[in-house]
C-alpha cells in the first residue's frame, strides 16, 4: 500500500501531466494552420515572437506557437514530428523540471522545443551532452531545424580554439559537454583581459542525461591545474617497490568498502627499516605517509582494466558509470602518481591547483536549468534538494511490450558465466540480437573470450575501444548481432530494431561529402532521399527481428545503483517495441561480496545452495536491492559531502571572481586602491604598535617594513618631534600621518607615468595579485580538506572547522592581496614616459605571468584535469 508521502507526490504528478497536456492540446490546435505556412513565413515566424518578447509578453504565453513551429520546421527538415508525449516533455523542461522519457522516446527532439523557445529572448541556451560525438551529432542533426527557423547553432568541441570557442558561445544554441562548459567557465576567471573571454551569460540550460551529468559526476570536481614545482617522482617509485613487500592483514588493513588503508604495528616497523628512519610519525615524515597510504591504495583499491587503463604508456581513469576513458581526468592528491609507479609508466609531475568548481555549483549560477534521462525518479530526492529540480515522469508514446525476467544467481562467477555463453549461444542460433552489458573492462574481454571460443561474432564497446562506440551502439538492435557493452549509461544513440536508420543516413551523407554546415542547402537536397533509402533498408531486418522477439538484454552483474540497471535494461522495448532482459548474478560479485556479505554467505551455506543451478527467490531480490540500497546511500553522502565543503569554497569563489570581472571590464579601481594603501599601512601599523606604551614600540622595524612597501618620506625623528614626545605618540596619529604619506606618494607616482599609465597598471596589478593570492589560498584550502575530518575525534564538526578557518585563510588572503598590491604599484616601472599607454614593467612579471623565487605561479600551458576522489 503506497505511503501518505508517495499518494501526495502521485497526485502533483497528475497535476503537473494536466498541465503538460494542455500544452500538447494547444498546439494540436494550432498544427494545420502552421501545416499551410510557406517555408518563408514559417521562417518569419521566429522574429515575430522575438518582437512580442520585447513588448513585454512572456515565453510562457508564446509556447504553443513557438512549439507549433518548431513541430512543423522538424517535419520539414528531418521528416520527424513531433509526438504529443515529446511536446508534454519539451513543456516539462521549458518550465524547469526534469522530463523522464524512457530510452527510444526521442529525447534528442523534444530539447528542440524548449531549445528554440529560450533562445527566441537573445541571450542563448546551452544543450548540455556527456560525450563530444553527441554534442556534435545532435547540434548538426537538430542545428537543421535551429537554422531553417533562422537562428545559429555553435558546438563545443575539446579540440576548438578560444576565437571558435567564443564564436560558438555567442550562437542562439550552443552545444557541448558538461567538462567543455565548466571548464570555459574557469577559463574565463582566470582571463587577463576581455578579449580571453568566450562565454556569456549563464541562462538556460538542457541538461541531456541528467543523471549521468548531476549526480553521478558529481562526486568529481573539475579543477585546471598546472605542474607543482618539485620533482618527486622517485619517491612513488620508491613506495611501490617498498609495498610489494608488504602482505595485507599482517603489515596493513583494507576496508574495500569505504575504500580506506590503514598501516599496521608490523608494517610500520617494515617501511622505518626500509627508509632507515626511526620513526615514520615525526612531523618531518609526514608527507612519507601520504605515499605510502598512496601506495597501499594502488596496490589494493584500484584494479587495471577496472578502474582505469593504460595506454600508450599512460594511465587512463573509466567512468565507472558509462565505461568510457575519462579523458584528461587524473586522481587527485598523488594518487595517479601512485598508480602510474604501480603500472611502472611514466610519472608526471603532481599538479597544483588554479581553479576548481563543482558541476553543481557551476550550473546552479545558471537562472534556469532543466534535463531528460530515462532514469531519474530514483534520485528525485538529491535532484530536488541540491538543484530545485522536480522529476517529472512523461507517459511512453507506446505501451512497454518488454519481459523482464527474474534474476537467476548463480554461486560463483565461473558457473555464472557458463550459464551466459550458453544462453547467448542459443538466443543468437535463432538470430535474436543480443545486448551484454558487463562491469568493467576486464569482465568484457573475459566474456569476448568465451564467445570467440564458441564461435560468435560480435562487437566490444568498452574503454578500449570507444572511438567506434556510436556505430556499435546503433547497429546493435541488427538480426544476429551480439554487442558485449561496459555500462549503457548516456549512450546518447538509440537501439533500433534492424538498424539506426537515421545513423546511417548521417553517414551516408558524410560519406557523400555533404555537410549541414558548410552546405546546407545541398544537404536538404539530399536529405530526404537518403534517408528513406535507410528508412526502407532498416525496416526489412527489423521486421524479422520483432518476429524472433526484438532485442534480449543480458546483465552479467548488477550494478552499484539501479539506475544503471534500468538504463541498460531501457535499451530493448523501445516506442513499444518486443523484448526481454535478465540479470545473471553471482554470491562471488562484488556488490554482494562488499555490501551484503551477510545475506550472500547465508544463501551461500543453504542446502538448497546447488553450484550448477540458479537461485530465483524473493529473499535474493530482496538482498540484492538492500545492497544497491546502501551503495547508493554511500554515494549520495559523497556528493553531498562534496557540496558542503564547495559550499564554503564558491562563496569565496563568487567574491573572488566578481571582483575580477568588475576589473576586467574596465571598473575604475582607483578608489579600491586608495582603500588598499589605507588598509595596508593601517595594518603594518597595528601589528608593530601592540604594546600598551608607545615607549616600547619598535618603530625602527616599523619603518623597515613600511619602506618596503612604499617609499616612505616622513622621518621617526619628525613624527616624535610633531606629537612632542615618544610619549604623546599614538596610533590614531601614526595612520593618519603615514597614510597620508603613502597616499602622497602614489598621487607622485600618477603625476610621473601618466594618467592611462596608472589606471591600466592598477587593473594589471590587482589582477596579477589577485590570481597569485588566490591559487596559494586554493592550496590551504585543500590541505586543511584533507586533515580536517581528525576534528571529529576532539568531538568536534569538520565543516564548521573547515568554514572557521577557510573565513580566516580567506581573511589573511585579503591582506595579503592589498599588502602585495600596494607594494607592486609602487615598485612597478615604466618602459617608455612619452605615450601615456605604455606597458608598465611590474617586478616579478614577465608577459603577463607573475614569478616568485624562481617559479612561475601562473604555469603556462594549464591542463584541465578533473580530481576525482580517490
């Protein structure tokens, strides 16, 4: 019987589906007279709406008609209209909720809808992909009805360059990936002048497979980085030799599911002797620890071909999620360094943080943002409380003919896998296309194994081999085909039954050398005759397919969240196709082996235990789901663990950068200056005059350091001399006086280099500084992340630690930007005195990028790399 909580979220479904199907109703109502529009005036229509929104009429009150024409613009140009149930769903995200469409209900065009509807206000909506290919294949295929209705379309690509970049930002509708626009986004924050820019304001946003993107990526921070100065590569060498030595339960302890190490007596007594020190504990040693933890955690946590791969002699991270590499990603905290000395390749340089955001702080700062996925209603919780998002789940166009079979579960691996190729091999004697979806890299080569020894052909989409993973996926749903897949998640390419006819049209006509670009009206040409040739060609085999049961699903392990399975189970059944799924499980997997021991050992020890035949009982559904449960569990603590403590961080961030903004778009900081000079010679001043008597103030180190920080004309001697007496001197006079003093010679400073000169020195300066400050004060941050959590074992809360003393560290940082600023300015030379416009020259600074002791702070060349938690 449903709970008072779940009857009440029920009824507001219902409620917000009457809402979403009056919106389909209206624009049915509206469908023949746009059917009776030339291509011309359909195309009119977009400036039209543009004019009705700068009278002051809402987007709500133009969505019917805006819908109605993109409906009929799609049925021009990709022979695609619009079903009721993808307009339901377009009004979902247009109104800022989460749209739940089963796979196969033609995601990619209900964001057209929406898409257009928000560009109609000029200030650009962002469609939001996991993968390049799709931010590419979507923006070409669905840019065809953005540009029939006259508006441009840019795609975000790793490869492109900032002019490019900044191109494509400024289009109605931009394209691309999670990574691309966060990293943009830090880009821009770390710009020295306007014209590094590339992106605008942060308006709407389509997020497609919004799971994927928002919770399950959201343990991961993006962070550019550049290398750290020091070279200490052959310590981690030096630990992975040290830790073969090592056994685990005798020297060390590993928890695999908190994915912890903890060294013991004994191992501590193996690692003093071999370094030859005499105790590992000292503070000197410190960072050994860190190593060697390091080490333990390669050795032991993470798996090749699990976890990560190499390749080419690197080290590559999968997503545990979609099973693809993720590219320039590197495990934070010298872990990926640990790992590469493990796999004994080469280890590069530890990085040092520049800038670092969240996904869901960095799309929180946009005012509007929604997204689809065909699996959302089990984190509507996370989704609502972290983003404001509602899930929303849209009726499928057709009723689901899909069997889900009961799991069978099996003893141990071995005979599982037995049970797998042999229901594989009869399935695929018929001709029924079979989908595998397996863990990890290593499961998917051991499975391609046994079908090559038992003569099947097949396809393997994993890691290793993702550059062809578009055309595997769409050619999947084939008569006789077998595809071995690591994780379906965000996939982005439909399964269809005897083909992707529209992927093979695409094709096609790239094959032709026809681009929706560059030749947009040849392509339209073309179109519709390619694509009914492989409309016509596809529905042949798939015809036969549906006869022989349409495509089977086989999981060969559950995975740690459920939305994963229901992911990979979504992709047969499609817009009411046939199919059937089944899981295979063992007790011996690690979902179980981790989570539910004690339920897998009980089943395990049971009479009734055979080791040939499979186990169906609602005590194993029921052990099974317990255990997702609880991973589940963990991983949401993760992300909200993340949140909090990037919480504190982005509210500093937001300081930081909206400062550097103001200054970057030309804010006169003259007065800001004059504040700074105040502050710092205030507090040189305070520091030194603590003593209760003026008789015991060390002036003469007062004025060393004041003379380093400007060049100071008032003498000791003057300022006794003025107040009549050491004893009359006080504090209020002593700022008063030296403020003056430092303010004078900065005005002597302005008279000498100009006018321009000083107000572009003051935006460079502050700039420089502010960017130095801030990559030293994310360093702190970090290192008191990472020690914070021991203040639980003084009884005391690690976040509110970590808030008190990050608002102090912020505070110091604060000084030390006014402190250095002021200090600069008034060092800083200029190259040439006759053009007011010349280039200061500032201490320490060389084309734009500060050095100190030797080292370049701003390191050229910054890498975007994503420090995920190890």
């Amino acid at each position: 019987m449903p709970t008072l909580l779940e009857r009440i979220l029920k009824t507001g479904d219902k409620k917000i589906l009457r809402t979403l199907r009056s919106y389909a109703d209206a624009v049915n109502l509206l469908e023949d007279e746009f059917k009776e529009l030339s291509d011309a005036e359909l195309r009119a229509e977009t400036e039209r709406f543009r004019e009705r929104l700068r009278d002051g009429e809402s987007l709500n009150s133009l969505l019917p008609e805006a819908f109605a024409t993109v409906r009929e613009a799609a049925d021009r140009t990709l022979g695609q209209r619009h079903y009721d149930v993808q307009l339901m769903g377009g009004a979902a995200l247009h109104l800022g909720d989460i749209a739940e469409m089963g796979t196969g209900e033609g995601k990619t065009l209900v964001a057209t809808a929406p898409a257009y509807l928000n560009a109609l206000s000029g200030k650009g909506v962002h469609v939001v992909t996991v993968n390049d290919y799709l931010a590419k294949y979507q923006a070409d295929l669905m840019g065809r009805v953005y540009r029939f209705l006259g508006l441009n379309v840019g795609t975000i690509t790793n490869d492109l360059k900032p002019a490019a970049r900044r191109e494509a930002y400024a289009a109605d509708i931009t394209y691309g990936t999670n990574n691309e626009f966060g990293f943009d986004f830090l880009r821009d924050n770390m710009a020295q002048s306007l014209d590094d820019l590339v992106q605008r304001e942060h308006h709407y946003a389509i997020i497609d497979e919004i799971d994927s993107i928002l919770i399950d990526e959201a343990r991961t921070p993006l962070i550019i980085s550049g290398a750290a100065s020091a070279d200490i590569s052959r310590w981690y060498s030096d630990f992975a030799t040290l830790v073969k030595k090592l056994h685990i339960d005798e020297d060390y302890e590993v928890d695999e599911k908190k994915r912890t190490v903890g060294v013991l007596e004994s191992g501590i007594d193996k690692v003093e002797d071999y370094l030859g020190i005499e105790n590992l504990y000292e503070t000197q040693n410190t960072t050994l620890i860190q190593y060697l933890n390091n080490a333990i955690r390669a050795k032991e946590l993470y798996r090749q071909d699990t976890d990560y791969v190499v390749s080419q002699g690197e080290v590559h991270i999968v997503d545990e999620h979609t099973g693809r590499i993720l590219k320039g990603r590197r495990y934070n905290e010298g872990l990926h360094q640990a790992i590469e000395a493990k796999e004994q390749v080469r280890i590069k340089p530890e990085n040092q943080t520049r800038a670092t955001v969240t996904l869901q702080n960095y799309f929180r700062s946009y005012e509007k943002i929604s997204g689809m996925t065909g699996t959302a209603e089990t984190e509507a919780g996370e989704f609502m409380s972290t983003y404001k998002l509602g899930v929303v789940p849209i009726p499928s166009n057709r009723a689901r003919q899909r069997s889900d079979h009961n799991d069978l579960v099996y003893k141990n691996e071995v005979v599982k896998f037995e049970a797998v190729i042999k229901d594989i091999v009869e399935r695929h004697e018929k001709g029924q296309p079979i989908l595998v979806g397996s863990e990890s890299v290593e499961k998917s080569e051991y499975l391609s194994k046994k079908l090559a020894q038992a003569g099947i052909r097949h396809e393997v989409l994993n890691a290793k081999n993702h550059e062809h993973e578009a055309t595997i996926v769409a050619q999947a749903g084939r008569k006789g085909s077998v595809t071995v897949a690591t994780n379906m998640a965000g996939r982005g390419t439909d399964i269809m039954l005897g083909g992707n006819a529209e992927f093979n049209a695409v094709r096609e006509m790239e094959r032709l050398g026809l681009d929706p670009e560059k030749d947009a009206e040849a392509y339209e040409a073309r179109w519709n005759e390619v694509f009914d040739r492989a409309k016509a060609e596809t529905k042949a085999d798939g015809d036969k397919v549906r006869e022989l049961g349409g495509l089977y699903v086989l999981g060969t392990e559950r995975h740690q969240s459920r939305r994963i399975d229901n992911q990979l189970r979504g992709r047969s059944g499609r817009q009411g196709d046939p199919g059937e799924s089944r899981f295979y499980i063992s007790l011996t997997d690690d979902l179980m082996r981790l989570f539910n021991q004690a339920a897998a050992a009980r089943i395990m020890n049971s009479k009734a235990m055979d080791d040939e035949i499979p186990v169906e009982h609602k005590f194993v559904s029921s052990a099974i789901a317990n255990a997702q449960q609880q991973r589940e569990g963990q991983n949401t603590e993760t992300r909200k663990n993340v949140l909090k403590y990037d919480d504190v961080m982005n509210r500093q961030r937001q300081a930081i950068y909206s400062d550097r903004r103001r200054i970057l778009e030309g804010d006169d900081v003259h007065e800001k200056v004059q504040h700074f000079i105040e502050d710092a010679v205030g507090l040189m001043i305070e520091e030194k005059t603590t003593a209760s008597s003026s008789e015991e103030w060390d002036l003469e180190a007062l004025w060393e350091e004041l003379k380093s920080l400007y060049p100071v004309s008032l003498s000791i001697e003057d300022l006794i001399e003025e107040a009549g007496g050491i004893d009359q001197l006080n504090v209020k006079m002593l700022k008063r006086e030296l403020i003056s003093d430092a303010k004078v010679a900065y005005e002597n400073k302005a008279e000498e280099i100009g006018e321009a000169a000083i107000r572009q020195l003051e935006r460079r300066v502050l700039l420089t500084v502010i960017d130095e400050k801030w990559q030293e004060h994310l360093y702190e941050m970090d290192y008191l992340k990472s020690g914070i959590g021991l203040r639980s074992m003084a009884q005391r809360d690690p976040l509110v630690e970590y808030q008190r003393e990050g608002f102090l560290l912020f505070q110091t940082m604060a000084d030390s930007v006014r402190e250095d600023s002021v200090r600069l300015l008034f060092s800083a030379e200029v190259t040439a005195k006759a053009p007011e416009t010349a280039m200061p020259n500032l201490p320490g600074v060389k084309d734009g990028r500060m050095f100190a002791a030797g080292k370049r702070l701003r390191v050229p060349g910054l890498q975007d790399t994503t420090a995920t938690q190890g």
